[in-house]
C-alpha cells in the first residue's frame, strides 16, 4: 500500500492546486476503501486492479473535478466487481458520492435476452444518472479513456469489440459535451487498433510534413508581430489535427493530405470577443481568404458549446492553413466542454431546469423512452453522432439536426404539434418531398394544416432522429388505440409463422400478460398495441411470451416433462414454407390459385375462396358484390366456398387498384406519382379520365405487399392540394 499511497498523494497535491483543502481527507478514505476492496483483484494484463482506479482518479484531478468525483472515481468498481453493497458504501462514505458509483455501475446481475438488449440498459442507466448528475459521464469517459489506454491485456477480438463500442458511443459523447481532449485521444486509440495500416500511414504521412513546422512557425511571428502593433494581447500556437479526423476525409471522403485545408492551423486566443473579430479582419488583410472557408461558431455555437472563429487564408508563397480564433474563456470550454461550466465548482450541486447546456441529454433520454434494444441502440447512436447540418427557419432559428435529416425530423425538433400537422416543406423557397436529406445553411419551411389526419406509419422508417420516431409513435399510442391492437395482432402473429409456432400462442392471453409486466406494459392488450405503434418489436415480444410459457411449463404437476409441456403449445400446428401463391386453403394441399380481378385482395384484406370449374380456387375480398352473381352462374348445387387463408412470403406484393378524383391542375399527377414512388412502390398501370367542369379521374394499378401499406397510399394521396376523394377499386 505505500507505493499506491505515493500515487493518491500526488492526486491529493493536483487536488490541492485549485485552493480545496476540506475534502482531502474524504480521498484518502475513499483510496483506502478501494484499495482493501480490490487487493486481491489484477487487470487482465498482471498488474495490481487498484492502479486503474487510482489513474481514473488521476485524469479527474487534472481535470480540476470536485472531491466527490474523484472519490467516486476510486470506488467506481467496487460496488460491482466486490461484495460491498450500496448501503455499506453509503455508511461509508455519504449518500452523494454512493450515488455517482452507483450511475456507473453495470446491471451484470439482471439477466438480458439478448446481447444489444443488455447494452441498451445499461446505457440507459448511465443517461438517467447523467441527467440527474453530469459528473457520472464525465468520470465514465475518463474509466474509459483509461482502459482504451490499456487494451493490450485483451484477446484480439475482444480488444476490437472494445474499441468499436468506445469510437460509437463514448468518442461522441465526449463530443457532445465538448470534452475534446478525451474524444480525440478516445478516436486516435481506438483507430490505432481498428485500422492500424490506415493509422499509420497518416502518421507517416504527417512525418514527411514536419517542414511546414517552420512555415508555421514564421507566420506566427508574423501574427504576433502584427498584433503587438495593434495592442492587441494573444497567444498564437500551431495546432494539429487529429489522426480520426484526417482518417474519415481520407477514407470516407476519399480525399488526399494535399485535400484537407485544415491539416496544420494556427490558433489565436485573445481576451475578449471584440478581439476575435477584430483579429479576423487583420488575418484578412494580411492573408488571402479562401472563399467558402469562413464558419463563425461565437455567434452560432455547437450544440457541445463549442465557440471559434474558423478561416483558411492563403500566404503569399500559396500555401493555405487555417486560423482559429477563440477567447481564453471559450478555450477553456473547447478542451474541458461541460466540465467547464459545472456548478459544483462554484458549491452548488445539480443543474437548474433553465441549464439549456445540459437540456439535450434529458430530451435523449425523453426521445428513447419507448425504444427496444435495436433500435435504441441505432438512434442514440444517431443522436450522438457528431456529424450535424444547421438548418435556418424562416424566422432565421437556427435547428441543429443529424447529418441525412430531413423536414419530418426537423418539424419534430421544432414541436410535437408541428411534426403530427406536417402536410409539406419548402426548402429555399421551393416545395420538396418530405423525405428531401437537408443540408448545411438551407432554410426549411415546415407546411402545416389544421385538417391533418396526423402522422403516416411510413414516416417511421424516413425519420433519422430518435426524438421524431418517438413523437410519431406517442401520437399513435394515444390518437389510435384500436388500430395499433389490430396492426400489433397481425404483427405479432406474422412473426409466430416466421418462427414456426403454433398460431395458438396469440390465444396464450396469461403468459402474454405476464410477458407484458416484464416489458413494463400493464397489460396484455397494452404489450399488443406497443408492437402496433413501434414501441416493441414483435420479435422480443415474442421472445419474451415464449420465456414465460417456459417458466408455466416447468410449473406444471410432476410427471409432465417440461419439453413436452412447450411442446403442446409450440408444435401444435407446425408451418411449412409458404406456398407461392401466398394462399393457404383449408383441406386442399395443393391447387392452382387466382386473384380475382374485380376486388384485388391484398393482405390484410378478410378473403374467401370459390372453386371454380377448371380454374382452381378463385380468391376474392369477403365484402366483394360480386361473389354472389359469380355463384349463381357457376351454379351453386354443391358447396363452392372454402375457407382461405394469408401465408405470404416477405417481400411478396399483389396488385391494387385505386381511384382519384381530383381537380385538374398543372402537376397533380406528378405529386400523386412522386408519393407512391417515395413509398418504394411500382406503378403498374395509369390512365385519366377527364370529367366535367374542370374534375379528372385517375386510376392506377400499383403493386403493394399488404392493406397497411395501401391503407397508408391512400391516406398520403388523400393529402394532395386539389384531391377530392381517393378510393380503392373493386
């Protein structure tokens, strides 16, 4: 324990530089509480466990954190790799730093589903504390750094495995909240091991560049020259950028080192903001700016509140290199991000309501509340992601959106009730399709009508922000009760014949209750509305249902074989693959099957079957109006009806007719044509007939893979300025 003592002292004495001497104590105990906790522990590479908490402690001391941070930081493993339990913790050492352990602390115990499930709670625990207490992140990324730091005691794969996890989600949060001392050295570690060829042939390339060094360096004597001139105080110092960030417009962008403008830049920090303009302008005299170059992110920060000045001007011998203009203040919050503005530095603890730096984490977690595993885990990486467009209201607002976001998504970051009247969007003026990707600088005007029947099911799969997929299934949730348990049902029920099971799982109403109190629904009916709105996918549902008719198997009476039990439920009606006219008919094993022309059904549709005299069966809807003239002229002396039913293979799609009645104007086949193609749908067959005082009907024969998806065609046409009524044929 002496040599470790040695280290806690130095933490203590970095502790010690800000002027804190009450708390200094409260670390030693805490060191000593790890260092009994974990003394029998070593890292997979040989060496003590307590040298890893003991350099988390370390990264937080330099980051001039609060004691209880980097007590937390000594005790972040124990509660789960050790037997000391939360409450002994909290005797130990208070409730405030038992707190930030615990938001750190993985939930190992629990047993998951699956394997993005598990990581799914655990990132969500991680956020609900962050919301409550920013210091849990900010001690997180430091274990983090720490172990990315130290990979080399893990196998190969795992050691991959480990540094993808930290390039997708702790390198953007670190981003998020300005931390760019954590996510560039997070970045350039993790690709070391990801693409270690690609890594280094940057830092060889980099190498061979070091001449610019000097030419760095004599035009920053020039600028300080200059700026001593103008009484202007500065520091002026050559940055260099990161390898991650050479890397993605190497390899992403395709690009060479000659390519990248900012590959060597100089940075000025001044004292105050006039100065930085006042800077700028200099620059520009002295040097030739590059045109398109310029981004002031003073008057419009980052969301992770980053603020500079940014231009790339040519020196007289032509070389180009970018200059970043900032003040000390918006330095300091450039290296450090949120711990620079952290009110524990001040003795206050957690954050107001009004802290707009800290509001995007709670609207995260808001966004994600409904998730499942997959697609939390897909949106929060999205979320996250540092690549962002600014898009412009009409009003000069300024949206901060995701990189391939488009107007339904920015409708919804601007309010729920905008994104649920959304009928269109105009970008610079001119209209575009709803699922048109934004871009950098555009002006987005969202079109609204109080008449919308709201959001369409299809904006599910265009949407690109957590926060509007989330918003379009609440309105669902709450606006379409009855049609979510229907749409859940047959979802639920296409991916039981997926797996293979007996269709009588769906009749299982006390294992799917049960099944539904384990995914937090209240009910059984609550669980099959959530598969409808998109809160749950209907494979971990029914994963779930199938663990719960497993645990009331092994309840059953002794001498009943637990395989035999599931068995009566899961095999009772084991499906083949599905025939290839995607009909199944009762009691015929194979016939020769044909869609009747003059209904057209598709899936979805309640269908009945008619044998006809040397055609097989033919299929039609069961409100169909002519099935009853087409048995009387087949003549109905024996029974011709037989009962059909939908088996269809995904993917398949069945031809539907539709009718529009319209007022003629310039363009409107065009928008009816440009909704079913943005719909992914072909169009089979089109003609118009026009009618009287100005009218038009269209017809269309397109093909569709179910009644949802045609339901949904209708419902979007049926939007269309001049549209007057729009119908399904037959």
């Amino acid at each position: 324990m002496e040599h470790f003592s040695q280290d806690i002292e130095r933490i203590i004495e970095k502790y010690l530089k800000y002027g804190r001497e009450s708390q200094v104590d409260a670390i030693r105990q805490a060191f000593a509480i790890a260092f009994d906790a974990h003394k029998e522990q070593r890292r997979k590479s040989g060496e003590p466990y307590i040298i890893h908490p003991l350099s988390v402690a370390e990264l937080l001391a330099d980051m001039a954190m609060d004691s209880a941070s980097i007590c937390a930081a000594l005790l972040h493993d124990v509660l789960e790799d050790t037997d000391l339990s939360y409450k002994e913790m909290e005797r130990m050492v208070g409730t405030e730093i038992t707190e930030l352990v615990d938001g750190l602390t993985k939930l190992d115990k629990l047993q998951f589903h699956s394997k993005e499930e598990e990581e799914m709670e655990n990132l969500r625990k991680m956020f609900l504390a962050m919301a409550r207490d920013i210091r849990v992140i900010i001690i997180k990324l430091n274990d983090r750094l720490h172990n990315i730091r130290t990979l080399h005691g893990m196998r190969e794969a795992k050691r991959r495995e480990y540094a993808l996890e930290t390039m997708e989600i702790y390198a953007p949060i670190a981003h998020r909240l300005g931390i760019t001392r954590i996510e560039h050295e997070m970045e350039d570690t993790c690709l070391r091991t990801l693409d270690p060829i690609g890594y280094q042939e940057i830092l060889d390339g980099l190498e061979s560049r070091k001449t610019n060094d000097d030419f760095l360096a004599s035009i920053a004597a020039h600028i300080e020259e200059v700026m001593a001139k103008e009484k202007i105080a500065c520091k002026v110092a050559s940055r260099e950028k990161n390898i991650y960030s050479i890397y993605r417009k190497l390899f992403v962008q395709n690009r060479s080192l000659d390519d990248i403008y900012d590959l060597y830049a100089l940075r000025i920090i001044v004292d105050t903001k006039t100065d930085c303009y006042n800077v700028l302008g200099l620059i520009h005299d002295m040097y030739k700016p590059v045109p398109g170059r310029f981004k002031d992110y003073i008057s419009t920060p980052k969301p992770n509140m980053y603020q500079s000045l940014h231009t790339t001007v040519m020196s007289r011998d032509g070389v180009s290199f970018e200059v970043q203009i900032r003040t000390w203040d918006m330095h300091h919050v450039a290296e450090y991000g949120i711990a620079a503005h952290w009110k524990y530095k001040h003795g206050l603890k957690g954050m107001s309501a009004d802290d707009e730096k800290l509001a995007w984490i709670r609207k995260l977690m808001e966004s994600q509340q409904d998730s499942d595993a997959d697609d939390f885990i897909h949106s929060m990486k999205v979320d996250l992601f540092d690549d962002e467009v600014y898009v412009f209201t009409p009003k000069g607002d300024v949206i901060a959106l995701p990189v391939g976001s488009n107007p339904i998504d920015m409708a919804y970051a601007i309010h729920s009730a905008v994104g649920n009247r959304l009928v269109g969007a105009k970008v610079n003026g001119r209209m575009v399709p709803i699922d048109y990707t934004l871009k950098n600088g555009e002006v987005c005007e969202i079109l609204t009508s109080s008449a919308s029947r709201g959001p369409s099911r299809d904006w599910l799969s265009i949407v690109k922000t957590g926060e509007a997929r989330n918003k379009i299934r609440q309105w669902y949730k709450k606006e379409k009760r009855e049609e979510n348990m229907a749409l859940g049902r047959d979802m639920l029920m296409g991916e039981i014949k997926k797996q293979r099971l007996s269709t009588a799982i769906i009749d299982e109403i006390e294992a799917i209750t049960r099944a539904a109190n384990k995914l937090s629904y209240k009910s059984a009916e609550d669980l099959i509305a959530g598969i409808g709105y998109g809160g749950i996918t209907p494979q971990r549902a029914l994963n779930r249902i199938k663990d719960e008719l497993c645990a009331m198997a092994k309840d059953t009476p002794s001498g009943i074989d637990t395989d035999t039990a599931l068995e009566a439920v899961f095999e009772k009606a084991k499906l083949k693959e599905p025939p290839p006219s995607g009909i199944l008919v009762e009691g015929l094993n194979s016939c020769l099957i044909k869609f009747a022309k003059c209904c057209t059904p598709v899936p979805g549709d309640e269908i009945v079957g008619f044998v006809t005299r040397g055609y097989g069966v033919s299929v039609h809807r069961a409100a169909c109006r002519n099935m009853e003239s087409i048995a009387f002229r087949e003549g109905d002396e024996e029974n011709r009806l037989v009962n059909v039913h939908w088996h269809v293979s995904q993917g398949t799609t069945f031809p539907a007719s539709i009718q529009v009645m319209a007022q003629d104007r310039f363009g409107l086949l065009a928008d009816i044509a440009n909704i079913i193609a943005n719909m992914r749908v072909a169009i089979g067959n089109m003609n118009a007939k026009p009618g009287q005082n100005g009218f038009v009907d269209l017809y269309f024969s397109i093909n569709v893979t179910d009644r949802t998806q045609l339901d949904s065609i209708l419902k979007r046409i049926h939007a269309v300025r001049s549209v007057i009524e729009v119908k399904r044929v037959g």
